[in-house]
C-alpha cells in the first residue's frame, strides 16, 4: 500500500494565520454590501450609514501604529491570540448593538484591532516556513485578504440579504473562536524578531521620499472607496440592479481584484513606478466612465470588472514603493502603509457621504472618485520625480528587488530612494 502523504504541520498554522485574515478583512468590507438593510434598522440615511465604513478605516489607521509600538515586547502567538479577542468582542457587540451609535463603536472596537493582527501574522508566517519558504508561506497567509474580497465581502452580503445584516456578523464571532482555538492548539510560541528601535524607526519613515509615498496610498485609495463604500445604493437606485444581484457584483469586483493584484505584482517587479502610474491613470479613466456607464446595467457591470482590477493592481506597487523608501524602518513602515489604505477607505467614504447627500446626489460619486485620484497620481509623481532626482537612483526593477515578499530589505537599500 502507499503511504498517505500528510500536510506539513507548517503549511496547515500557516493557513490558520490565512483564515485569521480572511475574517477580518471580510468585517471590514461587510457593511459595504448591507447599508441600505442597516440604514433601515435604525432609521438613518444610507449616508449616514455609510460612517460604519469611516469608523472602521479610523479605528485601523489610530489602532494599528499605536498598537505596534505597545506591544514590541509581546511575543507574537500571544498578540494574535489578544488581537483575535479583541476583534471577537467587536464583532458580537455589532451583531447585537441596539443602537446605531453602539454598532459604530463596536466597528472601531474590532478595527484596532487589524493593523496589530496583520502584521504579527506575516511575521509568525515567516518564522514557520521551511528556511527558503518564507516568501510563500507569507504570500498563503496574505491570501486570506484576496479571498475575502472575492468571496467573504459577497458572501456576507448574501447572507445579510438573506437571513438579516446581523447574521454575518454572528458567523464572524463563531469563526474568529475556531480560528483562536486552532492558534492556541497548533501554533508553537515562537522567538520575537529583532528590529530597531522604535525612535530610529520614526526617523526613517518621516523622511520626505516615505511620506509622499505614504500620502500616495491615501489619495490612491481613497478614489476607490469614495464610490465603492456606496455602490449598493449606486447599483440599486441608478443602474436598476435588484437587491438580490449586488452580491453577484461584489463577487465580480472581487474577481478582477485577484487578476489585478497578480498583474500589478509582476509589473511592479519589472517597472515599479511604469505600474504604479499606469494603475492609477487606469482607475482615473475608469471612474469618469462609470459616471456614464452607471446608467445602464452591462456597461456598469464592465465598468466594475475593470475597477477591481485597477483598483487592486496598485496595491503592490504601493507596497514596495512604501517599504523601499523607509530604510530599516519596515515594520513600522509596514503598519503605516496599512493605515494609510484605511485611511484611504475613511476620506473616500467621509467625501462620499457629503457628496451624495448634496445637489450631485449618488450620481455624482464616480466624478468625485476621478478628482480624489487625481491628487493621488499627482503625489505618485511627484514621488517619482523625487526619487530619479537623487544621484545613484536605480532603476525602478532593480530597486523593487531589494524589497522581498517578507516586506524586508533583502539587499543594501539605495541611498538615493531613503529621501
């Protein structure tokens, strides 16, 4: 008879760390699908629940740097376990607020705790691969993010279609305890990392070159979800879509994310700055057409499949242009960058609320959308310009290697791009 081949121990914590993920992205992007059910339940426009997605992306831009300074010391399968708590109590406070002021409290509640579980995760991933696996094993840990965009933020908002906004949030309490029983059961207590300190740290990451690349996530970002925290009333009330079929959207959105994100990271590697531009100017041409596409169901739906992936094509290019910039400063560096996406998240959806309830109304977000990233390619090249002026620059493939899938310096880091 053959052997049973079994999984490595390793491959199966790593995949802990990837469900960990998956769940808390999949709370983050929830409500985005469910406002209208939510505005409904508690008497509030759909703009004013639209600050369920602000407060989330504030409590992960506050939580996640304070959070990675306190906790230096913590060693990390004990982080992850704190964090999981956290997000955990967040999570059934939402699923039974009694009131609209108590579900926002409960968003920033479980958003604190992202930036801290995210980043103890890569680095726990790290330390379980085989020597030499340690860029694959971080890449199955990431890949809980993807799958949430493509499955977790479609699948919550059926469920909430379905069975009411609250049962999403319950199933998310249940997993998150599976999860932190698998965590405490399978992963092994592992050595801190070593890394500089935190003053030499803020140092590095407040340099001119890491704050426009910083900024540049924020802008990025902020044109994307300065429409997308509203496309359910969007779809439903321009384009004609039923309730029923935004879920379906979401999952195409979802979809073009993942051929983006594979499309943006192969470009990054061979012309960072060629792709960071070309994402953005995409994104930019996609939002003034879908302020004519929205109009009418399959060019909207067209419209969608092309901003997720233009959208999350920039997400790697953002990345190493971040971590290339900061010198020693990777962790924090790291936080920073996920802070500046949510950051990103509460701009577009605050710009959003007030644009949708002015004279331009829900029709007028695209537009808004296109000036919002606007001022990102505009911070994107003057960041460009700012790197290629500094003397011994390399080219923008060669720099992009010295940054692994770690998100560590793997090579002596360019004077000239630590501006």
């Amino acid at each position: 008879m053959r052997e049973r081949r079994r999984v490595p121990s390793g491959i199966l914590q790593v995949l802990l760390l990837a469900v960990g993920i998956f769940v808390i992205s999949t709370s983050e992007l929830l409500p985005m699908g469910l406002l209208p059910d939510i505005g409904r339940q508690y008497q509030v426009t759909v703009q004013t629940a639209g600050w369920l997605v602000t407060a989330y992306a504030l409590g992960v831009v506050a939580g996640g740097p304070l959070l990675t300074v306190a906790t230096v010391r913590v060693p990390r399968k004990r982080l992850l376990l704190y964090m999981l708590a956290l997000f955990g109590a967040g999570s059934l406070l939402s699923a039974v607020a009694p009131s609209f002021g108590l579900l926002i409290a409960s968003r920033v509640v479980s958003a604190v705790a992202q930036g801290a579980f995210f980043g103890a995760a890569v680095v726990m991933a790290g330390q379980l691969a085989a020597p030499g696996r340690e860029g694959a094993a971080i890449s199955l840990a990431g890949s809980g993010l993807t799958i949430a965009t493509v499955i977790g933020g479609p699948l919550g908002t059926l469920l909430g279609q379905q069975f009411g906004w609250r049962f999403p949030f319950w199933m998310l309490v249940i997993i998150t305890l599976l999860v932190g029983a698998g965590i405490l059961w399978k992963i092994p207590d592992m050595p801190q990392v070593t890394r500089p300190q935190i003053r030499r740290q803020l140092g590095q990451v407040a340099r001119t070159g890491p704050v426009l690349a910083l900024f540049t996530t924020v802008f990025g970002f902020g044109g994307v979800f300065l429409a997308f925290t509203y496309i359910s009333p969007i779809l439903q009330e321009i384009t004609g879509l039923p309730e029923e079929r935004i879920s379906i959207v979401l999952l195409l959105f979802g979809l073009a994310s993942v051929i983006g994100n594979a499309a943006g990271g192969k470009l990054a590697d061979r012309h960072l700055h060629a792709a960071l531009l070309g994402s953005m100017g995409l994104l930019l041409a996609v939002m003034i057409a879908f302020y004519f596409t929205s109009t009418s169901v399959v060019p909207a739906l067209i419209t969608v499949f092309v901003w997720g992936a233009a959208a999350y094509a920039m997400v790697t290019p953002l990345n190493v242009q971040v971590l290339r910039r900061s010198g020693s400063a990777q962790d924090l560096a790291s936080t920073l960058n996920i802070s500046a996406f949510n950051l990103g998240n509460a701009l577009g959806a605050f710009v959003g609320g007030y644009v949708a309830e002015s004279r331009l109304g829900l029709s007028g977000l695209p537009l808004a959308s296109a000036v919002i990233v606007t001022i990102g390619i505009a911070l994107a090249a003057g960041s460009v310009m700012l790197e290629r002026s500094k003397p011994g620059s390399a080219g923008a493939a060669g720099q992009a290697e010295c940054v692994n899938t770690a998100g560590e310096a793997s090579c002596g880091m360019n004077p000239g791009a630590q501006s």
